[in-house]
C-alpha cells in the first residue's frame, strides 16, 4: 500500500535529530535527514558538494531542487525495506512542501519538536564545541535560527490546515498521543 511519510519539523538544535532516534527505534521508520544527506554529498568531495558546503556554512538554505532530488533518491534506494519514512529536516519552507506533495505524496503527519531560541543557541555553541560543523558556530546559528522563525516555522502552518500536524513533547503523555496517533496512521495501512 501507500508508503507512510513521516515529517519531523523544528529549530536548529531543537532536538528533532534525537526525537527521531527515538521514534525509529520504536517503530523502525527509515530516518532520512536532510541534514545528513547534504553533509555526506559535501564529504564526497563532489563539486556539488563544495557549492553545498558553501551555502551551508553561511545558515542558508540550499537549492530546493537539489535537497529534494537527494531525499527521493534516498528513499528509492530504501523503498523495498523501508516499513515508511520518517523526513527530518524537510520541508524548511512552504515551498518545498508543495513540491514534495507534488513529485512524491503526501506526508501522514508532520512532527515538530518546539524549543525556546536560548535552549537551541546555547544547544549548538555546545554541540559547536565538538561537532566539526562548520554552521555551529555563533554567526550561522543567529542566520539558521532566524531563517527557521521566517521559512519553517510558516510550515507548521501550512499543514495545521489539513490537521495533521502534532507536537513531539518530551514528557510521556504527550508522545503517548503522538504513539497513539503515529499506529493508527500506521493501521491505515495494509
Ligand atoms: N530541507 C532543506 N532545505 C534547504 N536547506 C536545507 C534543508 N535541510 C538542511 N538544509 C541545509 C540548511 C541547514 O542549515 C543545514 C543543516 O541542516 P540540519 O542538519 O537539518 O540542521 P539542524 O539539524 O542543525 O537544524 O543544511
Ligand atoms: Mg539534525
């Protein structure tokens, strides 16, 4: 039947990363990050890699196309051991969104941790210290954090409209509900 598409949406340093360990564990989703992807084209070597690296490195978002592109093909490549996708990192603007829908389908519930802007900042100076990511540092992260309030959070938006979106909380009721809601889109399907 239809893959399930999982979005998971929020700030730098939120802890999206890390809320997907958790959900992959318990119900062995293909975590696919954008993130990741770009990081391991721009460690290729590629020269689509250094123009990645470039854009990157300044907070910026890349080219839609290409972070799109790079998502499809990784999900092609799981597609006939994947149980469904959990996407972190993608959409990060309205836009890509729309173009996910449009070339691949549409996503059963968009995810999204919140975090207060001081806890993602202090999160990434730390995570800076050891990471080797050359956006963990001050300036890009002010860029990353004021591109995510202008591009992505209007994302979380965007899909309140067909009521799917649902907010990843650390304490135990909550993500009980977000269990509850993830096996019955899981039950949707065959
Ligand atoms: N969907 C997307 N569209 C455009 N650029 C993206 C993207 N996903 C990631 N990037 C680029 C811009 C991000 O600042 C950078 C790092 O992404 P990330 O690893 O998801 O950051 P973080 O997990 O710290 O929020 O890669
Ligand atoms: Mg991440």
């Amino acid at each position: 039947g239809e893959m399930i598409v999982l979005l998971m949406s929020g700030g730098p340093g939120s802890g999206k990363g890390t809320q997907c360990e958790k959900i992959v564990a318990k119900y062995g989703y293909t975590h696919l990050s954008s993130g990741d992807l770009l990081r391991a084209e721009v460690a290729s070597g590629s020269e689509r890699g250094k123009q990645l690296q470039a854009t990157m490195q300044k907070g910026e978002l890349v080219p839609l196309d290409t972070v799109l592109e790079m998502i499809k093909e990784a999900m092609i490549a799981k597609a006939d051991v994947s149980k469904g996708y959990l996407i972190d990192g993608y959409p990060r603007e309205v836009k890509q969104g729309e173009e996910f829908e449009k070339k691949i389908g549409a996503p059963a519930l968009l995810l999204y941790v919140d975090a207060k802007a001081e806890t993602m900042v202090k999160r990434l100076m730390k995570r800076g210290e050891t990471s080797g990511r050359a956006d963990d540092n001050e300036e890009t992260i002010k860029k990353r954090l004021d591109l995510y309030y202008k591009a992505t959070e209007p994302v979380i938006a965007y899909y309140e409209k067909s009521g799917i979106v649902r907010k990843v909380s650390r304490n135990t009721d909550r993500n009980m509900l977000i269990q509850s809601n993830i096996t019955s889109v899981l039950s949707l399907t065959p």
